[in-house]
C-alpha cells in the first residue's frame, strides 16, 4: 500500500528487428529470446506483447541492401514500413514507435553519411528527414531520432509539418551515450561500424551537465519525449533530466544490460525474474515515464501473474 513506485506493463515499449521475407525468426546469438523477424512473424510477436499488456513497440529494420548513403532507410517499401502498416492494419490500438539512423543501412555502419572517415552532419540530417517522412507515411505514431546529429529533430519536424504529419510524434534520442553496452544490438541490427567508432556524436559517459544541454536542444526543436541511453548504467542522468525539464522520459535499457542478466542466469548466478524486475523497477524509480526494454514481454507476463 505504501510503495513509493509503481512499475506496470503501461510503461513498456517492445523493440523488435524487421527483416525481408515470410516465416523468418532467427534468435540473436548474443540475446536470448530475441529475434530477427520477417513482417508476418513481427506481427505475431507484437500482437502477442499487446494482449500481454504491452502498450507498444520501437520497430528497427534491416534492408535487403546496404549502400554508402543508406538509401534503403526511405524505401516506402522497406521492412520498417512494412511493418508499419501491417501492424496498424492487423494490431489496432498498439503504439508503433520507428528508430530512425541510418546505420542499419549504411554499408559501412556508421549512422550517418561519410566524407572519408567523417560523418557530413548536415546531409545526415537530410536523409534522416526522409526516413522519418517515411514512416509517417506508412502510419507510424512516433519517430524516434536515434542518431544524435545536431539539428535533426528541428529538420524532422518541419519536414512532418509541411507534409500533413503535425500529428506525429517525435521521441528523440537526447542523451545517447558512447556505451560498450550496444555490442549485443550489433549483431541484431547487422549495424557494427566497419571501422572506428561513434565518439564524434554520442556522449562522453563521464558527462552529466552535458545531457541536459542536449536534452534542451532537441526540447527547442520540438522533440515531445527525450531517452536517456543506456538505461541502468546513467540512473542519475535520467533523474536529473526528469527533475530539470518535468516532460515525458524515456530510457533504453540496452541490448547489454539485457544479455548480462540473460548470461547470469544461464549460469545459475542470479534469479533472472527477481534481477529483470529489479531492474525496471529502479529505471522507473529514477523518474523515466517509458522503458523500451526488450524484457518487455517477459516482465508484462510476470507482473499479469502476480497481479
């Protein structure tokens, strides 16, 4: 009767991975119990997480073909958009939530556009302009920037505005951190940078007074949820953007933190049930609204049972 917060299914968004084809589920090595899979069987697995209480999911894609531009992330014909509207057609009422970067279709992995070995942040933007147009397009509730170049939520909500898609949200990645906790979403998204690696846009995890500058920013241009990544590891980050700006928080409890209490409890090292609640329990504690988190499924069956 007297505990302080309250963790429900009603806080969980579902990531799933959309590949070509029909009948594919293909489990990710390093993430038990998470798959690659084609429309039909996303439809499935969404579905299925709906009538589990869940009240969403975050859809990332991975194209037939990857090219240096990452051309396929506009494809109205891509697995995202797909997924879009095959979701909305056969899952009614299910938030849909797409991750819009460009390094599951670039060939080289980094999330933006190359010049050499340098991202051209400005172009980027561009492109990512059209992948969120996209999306909406297709029927998507939420496009969700995660790419962290400068000035891209401005540039997408002008160009959803001026399309007829003011009604879209936008969940921005606002404080994305450099983290070796992303490795195991690597292999699920095929998005592994070909070389170097992404400390010229993402955070120094050392930094704090950092984030709340760039939660600011996306604020300013529109953004209407700001995520804190990763999600366990910068507790205190999400806390202070929640008491800073008071708007809807939300915060990624990453592919890492997830295949660490998978591997212990593989082991036979920890009570994977007791850890994963646990956990959720103390993102949500630390102030975030939303958790994407792909215990979602999992954790919404586990509070239904216990009522």
């Amino acid at each position: 009767m007297i505990r302080e917060t309250r963790l429900t299914p009603d806080n969980f968004i579902y990531p799933l991975f959309a590949v070509p084809g029909r009948g594919v589920r293909k489990e990710v090595g390093s993430m038990p119990g998470v798959y690659q899979l084609s429309v039909d069987e996303l439809v499935k697995e969404a579905a299925a997480a709906k009538a589990d209480g869940v009240p969403g999911v975050l859809l990332f894609g991975l194209p037939e073909s990857k090219d240096a531009i990452g051309s396929a992330a506009a494809d109205p014909e891509g697995p995202v958009q797909t997924a879009v509207q095959a979701l909305k057609k056969e899952v009614p009422g299910l938030l849909v939530v797409t991750d819009v970067c460009l390094c599951e279709y670039t060939s080289h992995g980094h999330c933006g556009i190359l010049d050499g070995e340098e991202i051209l942040n400005d172009v980027t933007v561009e492109e990512l302009a059209r992948a969120a147009l996209s999306h909406a397009v297709a029927g998507a509730d939420i496009v969700a920037p995660s790419d962290m170049m400068d000035g891209r939520v401005g540039r997408i909500r002008e160009m959803l505005d001026q399309a007829g898609h003011a009604h879209v949200a936008i969940m921005s990645y606002a404080a994305k951190y450099c983290s070796a906790f992303y490795g195991p979403f690597r292999d699920a998204a095929d998005s592994a940078p070909a070389f170097g690696d992404r400390r010229s846009h993402q955070m120094d995890p050392a930094n704090v007074e950092e984030a709340l500058r760039e939660v600011a920013l996306d604020l300013d241009e529109g953004a209407d949820i700001v995520m804190v990544k990763p999600a366990a590891t910068y507790l205190d980050v999400i806390a202070r953007v929640k008491d800073e700006f008071g708007v809807p928080v939300a915060a990624y409890h990453v592919s890492g933190e997830y295949a660490m209490i998978k591997a212990a409890a593989r082991n036979g090292w920890i009570d994977e049930e007791r850890a994963m609640m646990e956990t959720l329990t103390s993102i949500r504690r630390a102030g975030a609204d939303l958790i994407l988190t792909y215990h979602a499924k999992d954790a919404a069956d586990w509070l239904r049972e216990r009522g």
